[in-house]
C-alpha cells in the first residue's frame, strides 16, 4: 500500500467523520446560540436551560438526518472492505 492510499483513506475517513457529525454540531450550536441570547436579553443566568433543548435539537436532527448518515457511513465502509482485497496487489 502505497503513502498516497494511505493518505487518501485517513482524508476520506476524517471527511466522514466530519460530514457525518455537522448536522448535530450546527444543531447544537444554534440552539446554544438562541437560548444564550435569550439569557443575555432576560438577564436569566441558568446554567442547566441550555442542555435539554440542545438534546432534543439533536436528537431531531439525529433522525432526519440518520438515514443520510447511515448511507454515507455504509458507503465509506464498503469503499474500505473492497480497498482490503487490492492491499496485497
């Protein structure tokens, strides 16, 4: 196995990793976002606020993006398992 391929797969696998965890990242984030505004603007300064609705945004986010998620991890894998067989060649 050449330097390149090795490199090739550490891209893909770093470009998956990050395609597939973004939808809940930005999720998170904006909620965090929205509700540290409303903290700022109602003088509120509750801690524990913030961390049931970033779950709930996620776990939405989760599901309707889960099928994408799973095609493109099915994909990457089915990429590696058939990159196995031509190692040796």
């Amino acid at each position: 196995m050449t330097p390149e391929a090795v490199i090739h797969i550490g891209r893909k696998a770093v470009e998956t990793v990050l395609l597939t965890s973004a939808p809940m990242l930005l999720a998170a984030m904006v909620i965090g976002l929205l509700i540290s505004i409303f903290q700022a603007a109602t003088q509120i300064n509750e801690q524990t606020m913030t961390f049931i609705p970033k779950i709930v945004a996620v776990f939405v986010t989760l599901l309707i993006f889960g099928p994408w998620i799973m095609s493109l991890l099915v994909t990457f894998t089915t990429e590696i398992i058939l990159q196995i067989a031509t190692v040796g060649q």
